[in-house]
C-alpha cells in the first residue's frame, strides 16, 4: 500500500503534456457561499465571462440561484458545508460531520447535491477538520465517483487536507483553490491577490480562485474582468477540469473559513 501511495503522490507532482503545451495561461474564478442573498447572488452571477458558481445546498435562494446561472450559460457547483476546526456558528443545512455513519453521510451528501439544479462539481466549505480525515475523505469521494462526471474542488482551508491524495486514490478529478481573492477586501488587497492569480497562471498554465459575493468583491471583478490581459482567459471551470493538472508549483495559502 506504502508504494501505492508515493505513486499516487508523484502522480499528482507531474506535469501533463496539456499543461506544458497550453500556450495562454487561464484563470478559474469562482464565487462561493451562493444561496442566502439573492441580490448579491444575482449580482454575481451577472459578472462578465465565463465564472463559476459554488451554491450552498438547501439554502432559500441557492435552487433558483442556480437556475438563473445555468440560463445564462454559466457552470454552477454544490458548495458543501464539511466541518471545521474554528466555526462556531448554528449548523448549515445538509452539512458533513465527523460523528455521521456512512448511511447518513450518503443520505446527507445526495439531498445536497439534488438541491443544487445542474451542478457539475462539488466544491467544499470550511472544512478545516473534515478534510483532514482519510476515512470521511473517502467516503466523500466514492459519493463523487458514484456520480459519473462530478469532480472536487477543494477550497484548501488547512495545509493538512487530505483531499487530492483521496481524490487520487479513488479516481476523483480533483484541484485545490490556489488564491482567495477577498479574505481582505480592501482595493489594495483585492488587487494583489488578483494579481498573483495571473502570475500563478503565468507559471502553472493555470490557476484558480475564490471570491464571494460581497459588494467590494463584486465592483472590483466587474471591472477588472472587462479589462483583462490578451494574453489571459478566464475559462470555465470544466475545461480545466477536463484537462486537468494536479501539479502545483507554489503551495496555495490557507485562507479563512468565511
């Protein structure tokens, strides 16, 4: 097993020849914790380009959120609340905890994915504690694989994820968020951070990002998407995923659990 597991690592450490041969360097963006607010949503899935949608199961608004980004052409994934280490706040609707068996684990993981109409892919929210949890992990990606098509994005709350080594090991397609765009969101801040989003791209072929549906964030995308580089495409989600390099050449850092 200890072979299988360094192969697995090594893979996951490797350039593809599609990510060698890409010539324009792309960005992923995607905008998380849709479901609550649906002005801020609507705001949000109004952006300019091809940008992603994390919505939250069983949330007021999150089906008709994802209806409205599917209508216009945009890619929506379930944002599934996984337990963390430092949130205190009331329990989120369809949320993965350490004390679940794995009858209710699936039963919970299949009520979120069907409140969330066209989902592609599941990306995960918070989840400092679960994802560092082989056995949940597990569990997690036999649901994925279980549904032919879906793939993970981990939003990489904690160094300590275990997620892609998982993802690897059950056949799961897989990628973890390499910038947090607005954990400060302030200009300067919110600048920055996209900034280094297109040097990651620059130097890995492509990087991807998480933002949420907040006012600042929201300004500063609507007007710096209009204005990006040539030499940069923002691309949908799935296209990276279909094309998909698990090699990382700078370790993301770990933001908040917003």
């Amino acid at each position: 097993m200890m072979w299988f597991r360094m192969a697995v690592l090594a893979a996951m450490l490797s350039l593809t020849p599609q990510a060698t041969a890409q010539s324009i360097p792309r960005i992923v963006i995607i905008i998380d914790d849709l479901g609550y607010q649906l002005e801020a949503g609507q705001r949000a899935i109004n952006l300019p380009g091809p940008i992603t949608y994390a919505i939250l199961p069983k949330t007021p608004r999150g089906r008709s959120l994802a209806e409205a980004a599917h209508d216009k052409g945009k890619e929506v994934l379930l944002h599934l609340p996984l337990e963390s280490i430092e949130y205190l706040g009331p329990d989120e609707p369809a949320s993965i905890t350490l004390d679940m068996s794995r009858s209710a684990f699936h039963d919970t993981f299949g009520a979120a994915l069907a409140s969330v109409p066209h989902a592609i892919g599941v990306s995960s929210h918070r989840g400092s504690l679960l994802t560092r949890h082989p056995g949940h992990m597990e569990w997690l990606m036999e649901e994925i694989r279980a549904r032919d098509g879906l793939f993970f994005i981990d939003s990489y709350t904690t160094h300590e994820s275990v997620a892609l080594q998982l993802a690897a090991e059950a056949g799961v397609t897989a990628v973890k968020r390499d910038v947090f765009l607005d954990n400060d969101r302030t200009p300067g801040a919110l600048a920055r951070e996209f900034q280094r989003l297109i040097k990651l791209a620059r130097q890995q072929g492509v990087a991807v990002a998480i933002g949420h549906p907040y006012p600042e964030t929201l300004e500063f995308l609507e007007r710096e998407l209009r204005e990006l580089d040539d030499d940069v495409e923002l691309t949908p989600v799935s296209e990276v995923m279909h094309g998909l390099v698990q090699q990382r050449f700078v370790e993301p850092d770990v933001g908040n659990e917003l």
